[in-house]
C-alpha cells in the first residue's frame, strides 16, 4: 500500500535551519514528505496559491518587527491550513500566544527531534481536520435550526423563552426572534388562550419528562388565534434538576379546521340519512352490519345495537339471506354498483317488492372494504304500473283521451322548462357576502337560450366562502328530455361535492365517476363536457380544470386583449361520462383588477354564416371589437348578431354565456 506524501511549506529566513528541517523529514523513512521552502512572508503568502500545502512549518524570525500580529495576519490568509510555530525563544507565553492566535502548535526550534516534528506534524493535521468537521456539523445544525419549517425552542421552567429558531417567530407572528423573547415573557397567561394549558403541560411533563402532540390554541401577536402542536422534552444536570424545557411547534391550523369540516360533513350525512324513508345500511367484508338508519330499524323491528354485528341470516329466511350475501359478494368482487328488483320479507311482516342499490365501499388507498345499500319499497309502484299499462291500453283506444294526454304532457314539459330556469342562477352570490352587488369583489352575469323546451346546457355560481367563488359550466351532448335530465343529475352531484372539494381537477374526476356509473347501468350514450373554477379574492387567482370544454376567454384590463384559459399542460381532457377514472389537471391564472372572464358552450359558435361554421377565433374577434362595452350588453349584442345568422332566428343548439368581473375596487 502506498500513501501520497504530506506536502509542507516550510517559512524560513535562515537557510541553515531550513537544511536541518529537511534532513530531519528526510531520516523519518516511514512517512513520506514533500518539502517547499521559502525565505519572506509575501513569498510564503505567493506559494499556497499554487502549492497545494496539508501543514506549514512556520519560523517567527520571519515576522521580526510585527511578531505574532505578522503571524495572526498570515494565518487568517491561510486559515484552512494547520501551522506549526517554530521559535527559537523557549517561550510559554508566546508559545499561549500563538496557539491562541491560530497555530496548532509551537516548538522550540533547539529542542526539536526527529519524532517530534513527525507527531507535530500528524498531529497538527488531524487536529485541523477535526476543527474542519466539526465547524461542518455545527453549520450544518445551524442552519437546520435556522431553515427548518417547524418552530424550536427552550423556555425555562418558569415560562420564559431562552432560545427560538426564526420559524418560530413566524408562527407566533413575530418578525424576529428578539421580538419574540423579548414581547413573550410569560407563557402561561401570554401565549396560550385556555387559561390552565400551561399548567397542564407542567404536569404532564413533571409525570413523564416528554410531551408528544400536545395540541392547544395560542394566541399569535396580532391576537389572532391559531392551533399549534408541542413535542417537549425536559433538559435535566447530573442532579436532576430541572434545567430548561426545549421542543419543537407545527403549525396544525389547517389540520384542524380540515378535521372540524370532516365532522360537520359527517354530522350532515348522518343527519340526511336519518331522516330519508329509504332504508340505508352498511356492510363489511365480513358481511356484518356496520351501519344502519332508523328506517331500516323500523324494517327488522330491533334497535340498532341489535343489528350492529349481524347478519342477514339473523333476520331473513335462510334462501333469502343466501341470495343477499351472493349479490354482495359480487360486488366486493367487482367494484361495480348492483341495482335490481327483489324480494325482501321483514321479520314477521309480508314479502314486498324492493328497489335496491349497493355500491361498493373503499378506503383512501383505494381498497374495498365493504359495501353501502339503499332501498325502498316499491310493492305499491309496481302495482301502480301494472294498472298504468291497463290504463295505457285503455288510452289507446280514444283518441280524444290520447289527446288529453299529449296536453299533459305539453304542460309536464312546460314545467320541466320552468323547473330548469329556476335551477339557472337569477341572483349571485355577493362577495363578502353581504356587500351590495354593485360593490362584491366579482360580479357575474349571464344569458341562456335553450333550443327546445329544455336544454342541456347548466351553470352554477356557488359562493364557498367570504372570498371564494365556484363557476361551474357544462354542456351535455345534445339537447332536449334526456341531455335535459342529464343536467339535473350534474347539478345534483355538483351540490353534492361542491362544499368538500377544494380542487377542481378533484371535483371532476369525483362527478366523471359518478356519472359513468349513472350512465354505464342506465345504458345511455350520453356525454358532458364541463369546466369548473375556483376564484379566490383573497389570492388574487383562480384554480380551474376543464373536461373537454371549449376553454373561457379572458379579457384583460390593462391590454384589452381577449385571451383563451389555456391549461399550461397543454393537454385536453376528456369529456365526463366517457371513461371510469380520469385524473383532470388542476391549473391556475392570476386575478387583475378590472379583467373580466367569458364562459360559454359550444353553442355560442355552433352556427353557420355564409355556408360555413362560425369558430371560437370569430368569438374572441367580437370581444376584442366590444372590450370597452359592458358585458351584458356584450352578451346581448353577440345573441342579435347569432340570430341574424339562423333561419328564422332560431339556433341549432343551447346557447349559454356566463361573465365574470373582477371588481377594479
């Protein structure tokens, strides 16, 4: 094995010394050395540039008039290199001197040996080496202490801080660490904003020495409240005497208000639940009862810890429950909703024809780990429509009765229309929500055309806060009954998901999953383009993901420019309904004072002029022209400019046009 050699500058004035010093390096056979001498100080200083040195041999004499401030200059040039001192004066107190000043060590040039230079020198280097790593580490520590997220600590026993990172002043709402310890001077009746959390704390660590997720409201420097979790540790002496606490602080507020909303969205479920006449239970994979609503209570006649446990061979006849746990297992197995017509015979009760629903539970990773079923009597339906086809026999043979029925369904179909007006927003959310409309931070606007007697075109506005607006647009392929109905099943499931989904891409994905479900047992063929928007006031942007929708325009303030939304991924999403999972990209834009945003469906250009489509580029030209105009009379002379192109001005699909106006206030 071979080892590089140890490189050393040698500074010496006198060439004799420097004679011997080589000689001694040269009789230590066993190390390898590789030796550079120079006279003077500016020529010592001029050598490591280019010499790669691992010690410095280092004689005084050359720093005659400065000394050991000659010295301590030189060091600082060369800090990170190990010198040794060499003097002819036997001196301690230069020799502390110069060890305090930098050198690692210090010998008398007339009592040097040949193993004493050569321990010096491995010394020296491995000394500096040391100083090296641990200046390392601490750099390292510091600057976890300083950049880490979380917030650390120590406070005496007595509630006052000794020492804090900046994350800490931030969270507590402090600029700067000094401000912190200097305005935080008694925790117990300062920070915290139960008055007894403090003396809590105290107990549990005088019983244990560790506190783990000790969670508590606190009061920031503003006087504004936020949740903060605690993991502590007492710091004792050889004694065990209480030194000082220390610990770390996160920041949970948002976990909080996230597991506060869970609560009330299970609350409301719960709620729902009780009180709809269906009978609504739950089932794990062991078939076992988990969950059941007072209804189906009522159904088996037992209380709910009666049921909880069971199955349904504790209550149904044996072929029955049989048949049950086959249906169930099938869907575990599949994943799929199951609906059908069946049988079911409450104990002691009459058999009765049942309408039944089960779908599949999963946890968050995405496993089943049971099944949820609705049902409901549907014994009266059926016989309902076993007179209805007698009835419809009947009908067929007057005419005048056929007559009677095609007026009512004229007048069924009117109130469809008027039933889908008034699902299209009249009023908009103010935001905050009392300001007056002319003075909310977004002001909307709309015009909606249906073809026929109903369309399948839909929007929403939904305020979800004091600052955050949610616009939902979407356009179901053709248009009449069924993309009408349709419509109303997006609705519902946009009420359904829109308070719990704070992402868009999420949102669409949940209600392309619920739709395709829909439309997969239905059979039909139907599809839904859609585009959903979360504006944010208080962000000054908005979140958006698009399933196949022609892309909003935006119309700026400072420019007057027409832009289109586009998603930066620069991918199209699929329309919802086609495909069982799909994960639509969330993307966001900026809000300006003053820009106006323009959503629309396809309508708006589905029309022909001079033989030939119109196209979104036509569109964005009539904006452009129209940028100074309000949008209502924007929108009003666009629908003029579409009837002028239609053969007696009726149009070939649903026109619907929603705008959006950040407020310049």
């Amino acid at each position: 094995m071979t080892f590089a050699p140890i490189k050393i500058l040698l500074v010496e004035d006198v060439a004799k010394y420097a004679h011997i010093i080589r000689e001694m390096l040269e009789e230590n056979r066993g190390t390898l050395f590789e030796l550079e001498w120079v006279e003077t100080l500016s020529a010592a200083l001029a050598k490591v540039q280019t010499f790669p040195a691992d010690v410095i041999l280092f004689d005084l004499s050359v720093t005659r008039e400065s000394g050991l401030q000659g010295f301590s200059q030189f060091q600082h040039a060369v800090h990170h290199i190990p010198i040794i001192v060499l003097s002819s004066q036997a001196n301690e107190e230069l020799a502390l001197q110069a060890v305090h000043e930098g050198a690692q060590d210090y010998l008398v040039k007339g009592e040097i040996t040949n193993s004493l230079l050569l321990r010096s020198i491995r010394y020296s280097i491995e000394r500096k080496r040391s100083e090296a790593a641990l200046l390392e580490a601490e750099e390292k520590y510091r600057s976890i202490f300083e950049n880490t997220v979380e917030g650390i600590f120590q406070t005496s026993p007595t509630g006052q801080y000794i020492s804090a990172n900046p994350a800490l002043a931030r969270i507590y709402g402090f600029d700067s660490i000094e401000e912190l310890i200097k305005n935080l001077t008694d925790i117990s009746s300062e920070l915290y904003v139960e008055p007894n959390r403090r003396n809590e704390f105290i107990a549990l660590m005088e019983k244990n020495d560790v506190v783990t997720g000790f969670e508590s409201r606190i009061y920031r420097k503003d006087k504004t409240i936020i949740w903060i979790a605690e993991n502590v540790r007492a710091v004792r002496d050889r004694n065990k005497k209480l030194l000082y606490y220390e610990g770390t602080v996160e920041d949970i507020t948002e976990r909080r208000r996230h597991e506060e909303e869970l609560r009330n969205s299970e609350t409301l479920y719960h709620s729902l639940v009780e009180t709809l006449p269906q009978n609504i239970f739950r089932k794990n994979l062991n078939e076992q009862f988990t969950f059941a609503n007072q209804c189906f209570c009522q159904n088996l006649g037992r209380p709910l810890s009666e049921i909880i446990g069971k199955t349904d061979f504790d209550f149904y006849p044996a072929d029955m429950a049989a048949k049950y746990q086959k249906d169930d297992q099938l869907i575990m197995e599949t994943g799929k909703v199951f609906e059908i017509v069946e049988e079911n015979q409450p104990p002691g009760g009459e058999k009765l024809s049942v309408n039944v629903v089960k779908t599949p539970l999963v946890d968050a990773q995405g496993r089943i780990i049971g099944l949820q079923c609705i049902f409901w009597d549907i014994t009266e339906k059926r016989r309902a429509e076993e007179g209805l086809k007698k009835a419809n026999l009947e009908i067929a043979q007057s005419r005048e009765e056929l007559r009677l029925k095609n007026d009512q369904m004229e007048e069924d179909l009117k109130m469809a229309r008027e039933i889908q007006q008034a699902i299209i927003p009249q009023q908009y959310p103010s935001f905050p929500q009392h300001a007056a409309p002319d003075q909310s931070s977004l002001r909307f606007c709309h015009r909606y055309l249906p073809t026929g007697v109903v369309g399948g075109d839909f929007f929403t506005v939904r305020p979800l806060s004091d600052t955050k607006a949610a616009i939902f647009i979407c356009d179901v392929m053709g248009h009449g009954v069924r993309s009408a109905l349709i419509t109303a099943i997006v609705r519902a499931l946009v009420e359904e998901l829109t308070p719990t989904s704070l992402d868009p891409g999420i949102l669409l994905a949940q209600i392309n999953r619920d739709l395709r479900s829909i439309l997969k047992q239905s059979g039909t063929p139907l599809y839904t383009t859609a585009f959903y928007m979360i504006a944010d006031i208080s962000e000054n942007r908005a979140w958006f993901a698009n399933a196949g929708h022609p892309k909003p325009m935006i119309m700026r303030s400072d420019s007057k420019e027409v832009e289109l939304l586009h998603d930066p991924s620069q991918k199209s999403n699929p329309a919802l309904g086609l495909f069982d999972q799909f994960n639509y990209v969330t993307a966001s834009v900026p809000l300006h004072p003053g820009d106006r945003f323009i959503f629309f469906t396809d309508g708006v250009y589905d029309v022909e002029k001079n033989g030939e489509l119109l196209s979104p580029d036509w569109l964005r030209n009539e904006l452009k022209q129209r940028a100074r105009q309000p949008l209502t009379k924007i929108f009003d002379e666009l629908i003029e400019e579409l009837r002028s192109y239609c053969p007696n001005e009726d149009f070939c699909d649903d026109v619907c046009l929603v705008g959006m106006e950040v407020s310049g206030k």
